[in-house]
C-alpha cells in the first residue's frame, strides 16, 4: 500500500534562500509524481508533475527531482519569495491507481 | 479557459442532514475526482468518475456516494452527515484517465456539520 511522507511539517527560512521539500513514497512502482501548493482555505495548484521516465522537471524558480530507487522526491525553491508561502503536498499514485497524497509541508518566507 | 468550478463554497449542515456537492470540470475534462480533506488525515481520495462511470473508490463509508452526468458534471452525495464529516471536500479533473494527465483542482467546498 502506498504510502506518502514529508517531512519537515513546517518550515520558515528567510526571504532569498534556496529551500528543499521532501517527499519519500514507499511504492516505487510509480508512474508519476506531482507536486502541489494549496494556500489557505483554497484549492491545489498543480506546481510540477514528473513522470516515471523522467528524473527531474523544471518551471520557473521550481525544480523538482525524482528517484523512483530511493523512493524519493524533492522540490527546489531558489530565491524564495514571501509569496511562496503556502502549504506544499506531493501526490504518488499507488498500485490500484488512487492518488495518495502526503500531509504537506507548511512553508513560511520571512520577509 | 474556466478552472474547475465547485459549488457551493461553504455549507452548513446538521447531523443527520444530507448534502450533495456540485463540480464542474475543465471544459473537455472527462475525469473527476473526489478528495475530502482534514487537518487529522490530510487529504484523502474518495472516488474517480470518468464517462459516467465510477473508476475508483477509496475507503469511505457507503454514506459517500457519486455521480457524474453526460456532461462530465459530477456531483457528489453525504447521507446522515456526522461531525467528523466536517471537512473542505475538493474536486479534481483531468482530461482523460490516463496516467500522464495532470489533475487540476477546483477551490473546494467548506462543509461544516453541527
């Protein structure tokens, strides 16, 4: 049974740093790994999704990497912004094809 | 082109009560997908729907119930609300039911029993 985790929960760096967000999924046998931002009270936006076959996608100052061996994901904010702060979830499908996500890592840029 | 569109935003329901929740996916989006989120469990799948057909059903209790119609519009149903049904319930579409497709969420719809 799939399972998703990120850790840490919360985090809080200083505005301008480069932050890693971590995902680890106990399937490796998946297809795709997307990543998320949900700010408060609303809905998920589609931040990056990576195929099986791929090991990293790009957009913007977001980079996210993929290594199905480890069961590893991670996103890459460089220069982070006030505005990045949001609540980040990953989501990995499992065997029978329902979307599992992770409980998010809550993000704060301080100014 | 619209987003996912959910309605209505917020409800208030008693126990006991029942609800159904609209969703109307991107235009030429043939999947929907239902997810109820809790600050407890986070965000959890309860069902696909993809050409009227249920594809995929999580754990939930057979209170929890769906549709979808001809035009990919899907709705979903709580029959005899219980407190820990609070939750924001969001929907997602994607184009077809192919693994490549991303899904796209709406803005969820904030239920709260009492």
């Amino acid at each position: 049974k799939q399972e998703v985790t990120q850790i840490p929960a919360a985090l809080s760096v200083p505005e301008g740093e480069n932050l890693v967000l971590n995902c680890s999924f106990t399937d490796s046998a998946i297809y795709n790994l997307q990543w998320f931002r949900q700010d408060p009270g609303k809905g998920l936006t589609s931040l990056l999704l990576i195929q099986s076959s791929q090991r990293e996608q790009t957009s913007g100052r977001l980079n996210a990497s993929l290594d199905k061996s480890s069961g590893r994901s991670t996103l890459y904010i460089a220069a982070s912004q006030p505005g990045d702060s949001a609540t980040y979830l990953c989501a990995a499908p499992g065997r029978d094809d329902k979307i599992i996500f992770g409980k998010g890592t809550r993000l704060h840029i301080l100014p | 082109k619209a987003g996912v569109t959910q309605t209505p935003r917020y409800l208030i329901k008693t126990r006991g009560q029942q609800v159904t929740l609209s969703c109307s996916p991107i235009s030429g989006h043939r999947s929907v997908s239902w997810y109820q989120q809790t600050p407890g469990q986070g965000l959890q799948f309860l069902f696909e729907y993809f050409s009227e057909t249920q594809r995929n059903k999580g754990n939930f209790p057979g209170r929890f119930s769906g549709r979808q119609f001809s035009n990919s519009r899907s709705e979903m149903n709580v029959s005899t609300l219980e407190l820990g049904d609070s939750a924001l319930y969001l929907c997602a579409s994607r184009r077809l039911h192919e693994r490549t497709d991303t899904q796209y969420f709406g803005p969820g719809t904030r239920l709260t029993v009492l």
